[in-house]
C-alpha cells in the first residue's frame, strides 16, 4: 500500500472531472484525477469496438460544451475540432418526410410544403425560443443561490435570479413560465398544426429523461437542449472529429499540460473521513491517496450511498439523495454498416446522410413508445436519433463502409424482470426493425451490432441507472434543488468534500458548466 499527498482528488474522469481538474491545476493546485477505466471520458469516449469501426459508444453529438471553457482550457490546441451536423430528416409513415436544413430559407420552404400556417409561425417560433435561451443562458455561468439564506451572496444571488427575469418583456416572461411548467407537446401544439414537426421538435424535451412528449416539464427540457452554440451559431448542433471520445480526451490534454495527473484503471472504494471532514480516498488496490480537498463527478447516489460511510452525513441530505429521481430511460444501438440506409422518402445518398434522422413520424409515435416504457417495457416502436458519423468525419470508418449511431428511447431501467441478453437482443431487434421501416435495406448493410441497454451503460460507465443526465431534469431537480436542498453550490455536507458531476447545477449534456463553477467555488474556499 502507498500513501501520496494532493492538493485535490478528483473522482471521476469524465469531461466534468477533468474540466474540474484542469481549473483547479491551472490555479496552481496539485490535482489528481482518478478513472475507474482505461480510459477517460465517462459517457464521452470513442472505441474502435469492432476492427477499423469506431463508435461514440454512448454520447455522440456536442452542443451544449461552454465557450468560456474551450477559450479557457485552450481546447483547439489539444485536438479540438466540432464539425457541424447541418440537417435532420424525419421520414413518415405515408413515405413523405420533413427537414430542416442549415439554410434557414431552405427549411422554411420545405415547412411550408406542409402547412404555411406554419412556416409563417416558424420564424416567430424560433424568434422566442431564441429570446428564451438568451434569458436562461447566463443562469448556467451562476451558482446557484439559497432562497432560504439571508448570507449576503445569497441575497445577491437572488436579486441576480430575480433581474434576469425581471428583464423579460411581459410576453416573453409568461412564454418562459410555459417552457418551465408545460409539455413539450402541449407548447407545441400552440405555435404548430403539423404533426411531424411537433413531433420532431417534441423530441427535444425527452431526450435523457423519464418522460413523454406530453408529460408537464419536458418542454424545459426542449429549452435546455435549445441552448447550444458552435463557433458562436446558436441553436447548432456538431460531431466532434474522432467522436465523442476526442473531446475528452483534447481536455485531458489541457489538464495535464496544466500540470495535472490522470491515473487510468484507478478505481475508488472509499472516501476517507477523519474527524468530519473528507481527506482522501482508498483504491480499490489498497492505495490510500489524501488532500484536503476531494471532488467526486460521479451522481449523488454512487458518491454519498456507496463511497461515503452514512453515518458522516446528515440524516435528511441522505434521504433526499434516496429520493433523487435518477430512473435511465436511454438506450443505446452502434452499428457497423456495408451501405448507407437508403431511406423511402428521400433514395440514395444525399446530404442527408450527413445530418440526423428523425425516428419521429408523430406524436402518437412518440407517445406510445413512451407508454411501453411507462409499464416497464422497451419500446416496440421506438423515437430513435440516428447519426452516420462515418459520412461526417471519414475515419471513423474503412473505406466504403460506414459506422452509424443510434440513440433511442425508451429502454427503461426498471424493466420488468429486469435486464438480460434475451431482452437486451430483442431491443436491438426492435431498433434494426424501426429503421428497416423506412430503409429497406438496412438490415442487410449490418455488419455488427453493439446494443446497449440503461444496466450495461451503468455497468460500463458507473452512471446509476445509466441514467446520461445523472438524475432527471424535472423541475424539482433543477438550480437550487439539484441534486438536494440546500447544497447545490457544489458543496457536499461534509467538510472538504465537493461535487461537480452532471447531477449538479445546471445538468446535464457534454456542457462541462458544472466542472467549472465547482472548480471557482473550490478556490474560494482554499487557500491561495
């Protein structure tokens, strides 16, 4: 056994972990970041599973990562590069489809195809959503305040909380107390009349969650995933080159030139307490590493159930991390294929196969599949959104064949029965069939297949559930209340201890807020 002194321990080396340590190195601190796998990433990695196939394994497109952390960390310099996904094409059940291209006009057109009531709603649409994410956007820079404290930096939290929405004209307000309180169907169904295109923008608001189109908050999920930026183009959405996988690894990079260490195959059995505070961890090998300061990116119940002894916590912070709805409702389905689908509605190949396809032909569509999950099974007919990373960046795949990647709801955690390779096998079969719907040919382009369902991505990554968000981004989940009352500022309830992961403001996605605003809150803290 062998004893070693940090400044800060990092448990965890996905993207928020090593964000996290990259800040507090670049402050001058001794850091160390300790990942269970051979790799860093968490749910952002890229394998070649499959010889010259190499898969996003679980997360696949990026959006959401922070400007001010890629300016900061330097990203670009490390490997950095997002390439832009500039389409989605939803095919429907008639054989038709609907798009939306990066040419605005172009997509505006095509809407009109189907209803010009709704091309004309479009832009307005877009205009306030636009409005929407401008108003929520600086929320996710803020820790979040204590609305019971009277501490000054609580106060002045508050009056910050209360200023940006006192700033919203009275049309836009009562349009973000919809956002945060309706369905995403619901919401939808007040601008639009086109079935697909609500459809298609209703997915927005499930993504990751335990939820429906029509169920209330989701359309605060469609917010959230509205408020991405690429290169300072709002609303985009891109493929890192080399995955998923790269973007971990350009701010691991970073990390270590800053100066901190990154131990692979280094797994955490305990969090050591002494005399009520945090000051280190035990490996899994018998190493004992210490620092005054532990950080852990992993989800409240993997940090505080299991890495903590309970009896060092508070009886009620336990009970609301027992309460933490963190339900996985995701699956995932990577394919190596010899042929591009060749869909229906849109024969051959085509810039399509260089954007998303929408498994979203309508709302019953969408509602359904999450009726099967809501009485504990996958769903039959599945909303699935499907990329061709291959077609976007060339290596990820031989030459002529392609790798594609399918992210699909619903796959409950909570299956009945439980999880195993009968069920897991027929999930596959229900995705490959639900794409073979709209391109006759897929099923025979499969060249292998990699299912993966909410236990083994919890088996693999360590999320709980294999939840991707670390817990739902339900309204009693969110800013001061995520992941527990009373310590959402990155703070743990025990001296030394901090959190950073997902499951901490503002949520999840490959966003990377969390690692930082931690990272800020930790120096406050410290000494110099």
């Amino acid at each position: 056994m062998t004893t070693q002194r940090y400044d800060a321990i990092v448990i965890g080396g996905g993207h928020n972990g090593l964000i996290n340590a990259a800040y507090l190195a670049r402050a001058g601190k001794k850091v160390v970041v300790l990942e269970r796998r051979h790799l860093v990433g968490g749910a952002a990695v890229t394998e070649e599973i499959y010889p010259g196939f190499k898969y996003s394994v679980f997360s696949y497109v990026v959006s959401l990562l922070r400007p001010e952390i890629i300016r900061d960390l330097d990203l670009p310099r490390h490997g950095l590069e997002i390439l832009p996904l500039e389409s989605t094409v939803t095919p429907t059940l008639d054989g038709d489809y609907i798009a939306a291209w990066a040419d605005h006009d172009v997509t505006r057109r095509e809407i009109y195809r189907h209803s010009k009531r709704d091309a004309d709603a479009y832009d307005e649409y877009n205009k306030l959503m636009h409005h929407m994410a401008m108003a929520v956007k600086p929320i996710l820079a803020m820790v979040p305040p204590d609305p019971t404290s009277l501490a000054p930096s609580d106060l002045r939290g508050m009056l910050e909380f209360a200023r940006i929405f006192r700033a919203l004209p009275t049309r836009q307000f009562h349009a973000l107390y919809k956002l945060m309180t309706m369905s995403a169907g619901d919401y939808l169904d007040e601008w639009f009349e086109t079935d697909v295109l609500k459809a298609t923008k209703s997915a927005s608001g499930i993504i990751g969650t335990f939820m429906g189109p029509r169920t209330p908050g989701s359309a605060y999920v469609l917010l959230h995933h509205y408020m991405g930026e690429i290169d300072g183009a709002f609303r985009a959405w891109g493929f890192a080159k080399g995955g998923t996988g790269a973007i971990s690894e350009s701010i691991a990079s970073s990390a270590r030139e800053l100066g901190a260490e990154i131990r692979l195959n280094a797994s955490v059995a305990q969090i050591l307490v002494k005399g009520g505070r945090a000051t280190g961890v035990a490996l899994e090998n018998g190493d004992e590493l210490h620092a005054p300061v532990v950080v852990t990116s992993l989800d409240p119940k993997r940090s505080f159930l299991k890495l903590v002894e309970e009896k060092e916590l508070p009886a009620d912070f336990v009970e609301d991390v027992r309460r933490y709805k963190i339900r996985g409702s995701s699956g995932k389905v990577n394919l190596s294929l010899s042929e591009l689908p060749d869909l229906t509605c849109m024969p051959g190949t085509g810039p399509h196969h260089r954007g998303a396809i929408s498994i979203s032909p309508s709302m019953e569509y969408v509602e359904t599949a999450y009726d099967d999950a809501k009485y504990g099974n996958f769903s039959r007919e599945p909303y699935m959104d499907i990329i061709i990373p291959s077609m976007i960046d060339p290596q990820m795949a031989p030459p002529g064949k392609h790798v594609m990647s399918i992210f699909v709801q619903y796959a409950p955690s909570n299956i009945t029965g439980g999880w195993d390779a009968t069920k897991r096998e027929a999930f596959g079969d229900a995705v490959v069939n639900a794409v073979t719907r709209f391109a006759p040919n897929f099923r025979s382009s499969i060249l292998h297949r990699q299912v993966l369902t909410p236990a083994d991505i919890e088996a693999i990554t360590g999320l709980t559930d294999g939840n991707i968000f670390q817990g739902e981004l339900a309204l009693h989940q969110l800013f001061f209340l995520r992941p527990a009352p009373g310590w959402a500022k990155f703070r743990a309830p025990l001296k030394g201890l901090y959190q950073c992961g997902s499951a901490t403001h503002p949520g999840g996605g490959i966003m990377g807020a969390a690692g930082r605003l931690a990272a800020l809150e930790i120096l406050k803290d410290v000494p110099k």
